[in-house]
C-alpha cells in the first residue's frame, strides 16, 4: 500500500518562486543608471550580470505587472477580493531604479 499516493496534497510554492523572480529580474537593470552622486559610481557592481553590456530581461511596464501579480498570488482565483495574506512589506532590487535594492512603496493596478 502507497498512502503518499492517494493523498492529495496542494502545496503553494508562490510566493517563493515569485520572490526569487522579482529579485532577479528586478537585478536584470543593474548597472544602467548609475549617476555621479552613487556610492557604486567607479566600482563593479557585486552580482550584476549585466554591467550596462545588454538589455534588461523585462520591459518597465513588465516589471510593473510582475509587481502586480506578486502581491495578488494568494489569492484563490482572479475574481476573488478578499486576499487570504496579504502583502505587508517588499524589499527587491527595483528595475525602476536600475536595480537598486529598496523598498517597493507603490504598485500600480492594471
């Protein structure tokens, strides 16, 4: 008898993978937009890829979306309001902002 087998066990993985994915698509920006003022001006930016050397992996308003749908991933379906455990506090590298890690304060609805 396999008793793993016949149960049936749903295990969200969203939020997780959803973090993941903000952090390295938000990093995707690094080294753009870097001004004379940056503490980073003059120095190699630890962990980024991209360095100013190719373009970003999403589009500004991609990135938006992806913001979007992270705060929206608990709920149920799409048509639900009521959002089980909503989103208090998101710190991501932001591409908005050439991939500096800060806090996300606003996201825009679709």
């Amino acid at each position: 008898v396999t008793p793993f087998l016949t149960e049936d066990t749903i295990i969200d993985n969203s939020k997780y993978f959803g973090l993941q994915k903000l952090f390295w698509f938000g990093r995707s920006n690094c080294g753009l937009s870097l001004d004379a003022a940056s503490p980073l001006n003059g120095f190699e930016l630890v962990g980024c890829q991209n360095a100013g050397n190719s373009a970003p992996w999403v589009t500004q308003r991609g990135w938006e979306e992806m913001l979007r749908r992270y705060t929206q991933s608990n709920k149920h379906n799409e048509r639900d309001d009521e959002i089980p455990h909503p989103l208090l506090w998101l710190r991501v590298p932001d591409f908005a902002d050439g991939g500096k890690l800060k806090d996300i304060k606003q996201i825009y609805e679709a």
